[in-house]
C-alpha cells in the first residue's frame, strides 16, 4: 500500500493538469433589447462592418404594432435609427434591412398599396425613399440574405407558402424576382454565390419529392445569375444550412425533428456523402442558425436542456467548446450572426416576465462570444 500511495499521487497530479476536452468561451458582452408587450425580432438580423442591425416589431400595451430598427455596435452600444416619415407612415411595416457595401443600409418594406418599397438609411438615421417596385409585397417574408461579387444583394425567404430570392443591385434595383411555386410550400433559407457568378440556394419545403418518402425535405438548387435553375436536388430534412468553409462549394449542415445535427459534402450533382453527425442538436425547421468564422471554426446556436446552447466545432467536426444561454428561450427566432474578427453574435428570445396587472416585458438577448482561445490545432 505505501508503494502504491506514491504513484497514485503522481497519476492524480497528471489528471488535474491535463488540458480539458474543451475550452472556455470568451463572452465580451451582451444587450437586452426589451419592452412591455409583445417585442420580438421581425426579420434576419445581418451585420456589417458597423455591427448588427435589429429589425423588431413592438406592441404596447396600446396594442398598436410599430416597427424599429435597433443597431448594436461592435462594442455593445445600442441606438435606434429614426427611420423617417415615409418608411413609419400608416400601413407601412418593415420587411428587412440589408447592409450596403459603401456604409449605411437599405430597408425593404411593405404597404397597404401591396408593393415592396425600398429605402436607404444612413448612420446619422435618416431614411431616403428610393422607389417603388412592382414586386407584391403581401406575405413575403425575408429568411437571408447574401452579399454578391457584383456588390449586390441576393434575398431569400418566401412570398405567401411559396420559396422565393429578389436580386438587387447596390443601389436597391431590383434586377429579378422569382418565386418557386412548383416545388411545393416552403421557405429558402440560405444562399452562396460559387467564383462563377451562379448561385446555389437551399431551402425546406413540404409535400411529397419522388424520391423520398417524408412529408418535409431540403431541397438544393443551382442558379444562373438570371436565376434561372440549372440543377436541383431533394434531400431529407426539415432544417438546413449552407457552410462555406473554403472549398469549392460549401458543406451542407442538416437535421431532422429530434435528430442530431449532420454534416455532408456537397458535389458538383447536388448530391451529398461523406456524411457524419455533430454532436449538436439545432432547432428542426428551416434554417440551422450556423457560421463559420474568420478563423475557419464553425458556431452552431443549438438547443439542450429546453435552453439555447452555442456550439464551436472545428471545420473536421471535433467539438471545442458549447455554453448554455439562460433566461433565453429555444425558439425557432433564434438567429446566429457572423460578426468582426473570430466573432459571432447570438440573438436568442427572452423568457418573459410578468410587470404586474396582467403585463408582460418581452424581448431578445443579443450576446457576442469569440472563438474559443485555444488554437484548432491544439484540440486535436
């Protein structure tokens, strides 16, 4: 036994200076957007070179629906834009906000005329109407948007049940409208542009595909820059996510209600193999809220334990690093956003609280977490 005593000493020395399996986060800081009444996010939130800016929808006790766009700076500083009489006028409401190239945003939004009307807002807060389009505005509701080569914007999302992408230019012309109606009701939920100029979108829609079995699918399409489609495939799933982590064509992240988050290569066929599951479980409709960084990690907002979790994983699926997000709820409005640097930004609902007399302060949490601190090639 005293022989042993020593060597026992020496084996627990080793395990307590062991480095662990993962590591910790670096959370830098978080925000609360909230208010009495209903208060939530209305449309992707996207980021520049400015930091994040939040679209929100707000009922007061009044029960008056208003909408805000609230920018969150790279520091955590908060401010709402003023957005003008125009884009606030009665029967106006805003459909997303797109970053520009040259600084400021363009606000798309709807009215009770039934067409998308496009602004631009500077810094300073003010919005300048641009035009009128002659695309309806009734039920179309932004997923994404992606930023082109040519220094446009292709959106995404869906007109009425149908997938639908609007093309831009950088100043807000809209190059070409197209709705997937014959593909079956559904959303396109993201987008990559290859060094072709075509585009590759993936979207989950319902109904029967000839090759599958399930009532809910991916379905990957190729399109031309005048979008027209060139190749498309169906996949199963009911969530998705493009990952251009570098390659000639990005990975593909899906799940299924339930199920754990899956990995795929996707080739030149649309087809997907070399399969493998992330230890991760997302939200199982529409998009999975996923980035990959700068630094070549992929962020994952899941969920576990009924609590939002943020997952970091290297680009070969090794876990690095995962927090849980508390007082946050795991709703499908949970979005993930790439941010400066090795940053991401986490917008998560909040769990509501009562206020007395029957009122309720609802809103979001808006958290920016860095690439856990220890080199990929560390954790391996």
């Amino acid at each position: 036994m005293k022989k042993l005593i020593p060597f026992l000493i020496c084996l627990l020395l080793k395990i307590s200076s062991a480095e662990p399996d993962v590591t910790e986060l670096s959370h830098q800081w978080d925000v609360d957007l909230v208010r009495e009444g209903i208060f939530r996010v209305s449309a992707p939130v996207l980021s520049s070179n400015d930091g994040i800016l939040v679209p929100m929808t707000a009922s007061p006790v009044r029960g008056q629906f208003e909408d805000e766009l609230i920018l969150v700076d790279q520091s955590g500083s908060k401010r709402k834009l003023e957005m003008g009489s125009k884009l606030k006028s009665k029967g106006s409401y805003i459909i997303g906000a797109l970053p520009r190239r040259d600084g400021g945003w363009l606000a798309l939004a709807g009215s009770s005329a039934g067409r998308l009307g496009v602004f631009t807002i500077n810094l300073g807060g003010q919005s300048v109407f641009l035009h009128t389009t002659e695309i309806p505005s009734i039920g179309l509701r932004l997923r994404g948007a992606l930023a082109l080569s040519d220094g446009g914007t292709l959106v995404i999302g869906q007109e009425e049940s149908s997938p639908a992408a609007l093309r831009l230019t950088s100043d807000g012309t809209v190059l070409w409208w197209k709705v997937f109606g014959e593909i079956g009701p559904g959303a396109l939920v993201d987008a990559w542009e290859d060094e072709r100029g075509d585009l590759l979108v993936a979207g989950t829609v319902s109904g029967e595909a000839s090759s599958l079995n399930g009532s809910r699918r991916i379905w990957l399409a190729r399109l031309s820059p005048k979008a027209e489609v060139l190749k498309s495939a169906n996949h199963p799933g009911s969530a998705c996510a493009l990952l251009a982590t570098g390659g000639h064509l990005p990975r593909v992240l899906s799940t299924e209600r339930g199920t754990s988050v899956k990995v795929s290569k996707l080739n030149p066929d649309l087809s997907l193999t070399d399969q493998h599951t992330l230890d991760a479980k997302a939200f199982s409709l529409g998009r999975i809220p996923a980035v990959v960084t700068s630094d070549g990690r992929v962020a994952i907002l899941g969920v576990k334990d009924v609590m939002p979790e943020l997952i970091w994983f290297t680009e070969a699926g090794q876990k690095l690093a995962s927090v849980q997000i508390p007082g946050a709820l795991p709703s499908l409005e949970a979005q993930l956003v790439r941010g400066d640097k090795d940053s991401v930004y986490a917008v998560v609902p909040l769990i509501p609280k009562a206020r007395g007399a029957g009122a309720m302060e609802t809103g979001v949490r808006i958290l920016k977490y860095f690439s856990p601190l220890k080199p990929a090639s560390s954790a391996q």
